[in-house]
C-alpha cells in the first residue's frame, strides 16, 4: 500500500475503505515510519507543529456504580485506589492553576459515577465559573452520562467541552459494561452537542476487541462528529476483570493512531491514558499522527512527569497551542 499517496487522498476528500483501513493497521514494521511519515503530512495540513496539552483533575474517586471492566474505579473492582466523594470548588480552581503554570490548554474536570447528582453538578459549575474569569483556560469536564437540563447548565458556566468516550465499538460495548448501553454513551454525546458544548469522544485500545472493532470505532467517531477524540491504551489494573491484559505493543499503537488520523483526519487525536505503558520509548513518534496529549496523572494511575513531557516536545521542535482555534458548536 502507498501510504502516501492514500494521505494525500484523504486531504483531498477520500473515505479510507475497510481493506485500506485494515492495511493501516497491518502495516509491515518495516513499513512503520513510511507510515507515520505520511500519517503527519494529514496531521501538518490542519495543525502544523501545535501539540495540545491537557490535564485531569479526578475531582470524585472511585464509589461508582457501573461495571465497567477496565476501571478500577467500578463497583466490581477491587483494586486499592483511594476514594473519596466530590471535591469542593475551592480544591478545583486550586488545580486549576496548578494546571495553568504547566502552559495547559485544557482542564479537565472527571468524576467517577453514572451521572452527576445536583449538589455535584453545582459544584462544577461554580468552580468553572471562576476558573473562565481567572485562568481564561478552556474546560472539559467529564461527569457520565447527562440530562438536556444539566448540559444546559455546563454551557451557561462556560464548559467548552464534554468527555463522553464510546470506549469500543457497538458489537463489543457488552463485553466490558452491562450497566449501559452503547446508545447510552451516544446519546450524551448528542445531548452535549445540542446544547453548543463541543463533544470530546473517544476508545480504549486493548481490551480483547478485534481490528474489525477498532476500524468501527474509529468510523463512529466520525460519524458522531466528535471534534476531539482520545486515544487510550489499556493499562490493566489489577483488581479489575481485565487485569493482566496484554495484547498491546507500541508499534501496533502507533498504527492505530495513524489510522485515527487517515480516518478523521482534521480532529484533535490525543494520546491519553496507558501511552507511558504502551508506547514506552516511542512515545515521540505517536505525536506526528496525533497533535494532542495529557500532561500529568490519570484518574488512578500515574503519568509522566510533565517536565519529561515538556522536554519531549521541545525535542521533536514541536510547540504548545496556546490558543485553540477548534469549532465550539453553537
């Protein structure tokens, strides 16, 4: 497969079919840096050398209802995470600035749980208000599955963006979670863009699913129209129903991130969760199909120190979006 020449089909308005796309992913080894190479000519036509960085705050732990088998914050889970319930607005905006000092783009405001309660949900809100008239950062908060009326609220605060990953692909979605559906997790979604807050949506590679299901994903998130889309790479935790999964290696990561690229190819594609496990030394390279990443910890696990990360893009002569110029949706 010339993958250069279907780059620059793409940029020209071509549909990857499920043969192109499965050569993506199928790519020789040798193959792997003709690849990213021409993964980047898509990325450098919408973005240039801008990386976009992001950070979470997990403002409520653990506690969770739901059954989601990659999560050691599930109530099936009993991996030792610390828990504790919603964080109040003075510790928010006090991460926040922590965030802000990192050159962060984006803050991310994620707590456990189906959905928010009122109380947590005002608890947001109030911090985000603050948060927009001091720190003038972009916020995303990440709270389960809502209600019209609650995105309503979000948009008024001054939410710019809302989480809500489909986390793997239809045929696939009962295999890790029972306590909801797939049409639960794009129904939100749909919510969140009604209400002029631009969706965030994204998967969650490794966690038994075949490439059929990772092609899929990559379709649905086009098709949902997400504006940016993260990639997570399983970290399995012990504790968990998907604990000691190991199907991932960081040049089968580097291919799906290309193909998340060639597939929606003017979106935020960012590297989150698991990339420090899986992508190891070529984390790097993952940054020329992806113009995105998070800084500092995850929900329950640790990241890479954000000076690391920093010295990383300084390396590959890459530089920190300051401004984003992504769509919000009115």
């Amino acid at each position: 497969m010339n993958f250069q020449e279907l780059a620059l089909d793409v940029l020209k308005g071509h549909e990857l079919t499920d043969s192109e796309a499965m050569g993506i992913l199928n790519c020789p080894d040798e193959e792997l840096l003709s690849l990213l190479y021409s993964a980047y000519k898509i990325r450098h036509h919408h973005y240039g050398n801008h990386v976009k960085l992001n950070m979470i705050i997990n403002t409520k732990s653990g506690l969770c209802p739901e059954n989601c088998g990659y999560c050691s914050q599930s109530s099936i889970s009993t991996a030792p995470i610390e828990k504790y319930r919603m964080m109040d607005k003075e510790t928010i905006i006090q991460a926040a600035k922590q965030a802000h000092q990192l050159n962060v783009g984006t803050y991310c405001i994620v707590a456990s749980g189906r959905g928010p309660s009122n109380r947590e949900l005002n608890e947001v809100v109030s911090a985000v208000k603050e948060i927009k008239d001091t720190y003038k950062m972009k916020v995303c908060a990440c709270l389960g599955l809502l209600k019209p009326e609650q995105a309503e609220q979000l948009k008024e605060a001054g939410v710019d963006r809302y989480n809500h990953n489909i986390n793997t692909s239809e045929n696939h979605h009962e295999s890790i979670t029972t306590s909801h559906t797939y049409r639960d997790r794009v129904n939100t979604v749909q919510i969140i863009k009604e209400a002029g807050i631009s969706p965030c949506s994204g998967v969650i590679i490794g966690m038994k699913e075949t490439q059929e299901d990772v092609i899929t994903m990559a379709r649905s998130l086009k098709a949902l129209d997400a504006d940016s889309i993260p990639v997570n790479f399983l970290h399995a935790i012990d504790g968990t129903p998907l604990e000691g999964t190991d199907e991932l290696n960081p040049r089968y990561c580097l291919k799906v991130l290309c193909l998340m690229r060639y597939i929606n190819p003017s979106k935020e594609i960012r590297i989150s969760g698991g990339r420090e496990v899986n992508l190891r030394s070529l984390q790097p390279l993952g940054l020329y199909p992806a113009n995105s990443i998070f800084v500092g910890d995850y929900l329950t696990t640790a990241g890479q120190e954000s000076t690391a990360d920093h010295q990383m893009l300084k390396d590959l002569g890459f530089k920190i979006d300051f401004v984003s110029g992504e769509p919000v949706r009115s």
